[in-house]
C-alpha cells in the first residue's frame, strides 16, 4: 500500500481525505517511480468542484518528481520530474530524459 490524497466525491477540500491504495503494478514498458514531490493542478481543483467533465480521479496531483524504483535495468535511480496521464486506473508517466 502507498499514500495518496484521495477524492471520494464532488466538493470543496472537505472532498479530500489522507489514505492508502493499492501499490501500483508497471507494465513492461513502464517503470515505476518513488514520488518524492507531487502538485495539484487546476485541473484537479476544478474537476473536485464539478467543473470539468472527463473520467473522475479519485487521486489528484499529475505533476510529480521522483525515482525510479524496482527491477527496471538501466532506469534504475533515474531522477524524473513528470506531468503524467491516467492510465489503467492508476497515474502513468512517460520517461524523460
């Protein structure tokens, strides 16, 4: 299990509430990254208000900079700073470089 800011409906900050989910599972393609530092967007604030239309996530903060982790080969300590998209339910991000 990790942290997360979860959204369990459209409102306020009062919306908003600290607790866990699943550890995410990466694809082949895709690493899997220790977040160090996440941010909100606007988007994220207005989709919790009801603003925006689009799949809801329960799980704001798309900027985000981290490390890569885990069985990744030469990716591994990669230092990356992402602004990611929803992806299989969860938040996936590209490599950068």
């Amino acid at each position: 299990m990790v942290q997360a800011i979860l959204v369990g409906h459209f409102g306020g900050a009062e919306a908003m509430r600290a607790g866990e989910v699943g550890m995410p599972e990466p694809a082949r393609d895709e690493v899997l990254v220790r977040v160090l530092a996440a941010g909100v967007a606007r988007w994220d604030i207005e989709q919790r208000r009801g603003g925006r239309r689009g799949p809801f996530s329960n799980v704001p903060g798309p900027q985000f900079a981290g490390l890569v982790i885990g069985d990744t080969g030469a990716d591994a300590g990669f230092e990356t700073v992402r602004q990611c998209t929803a992806g299989r339910g969860q938040a996936a991000a590209t490599h950068s470089t």
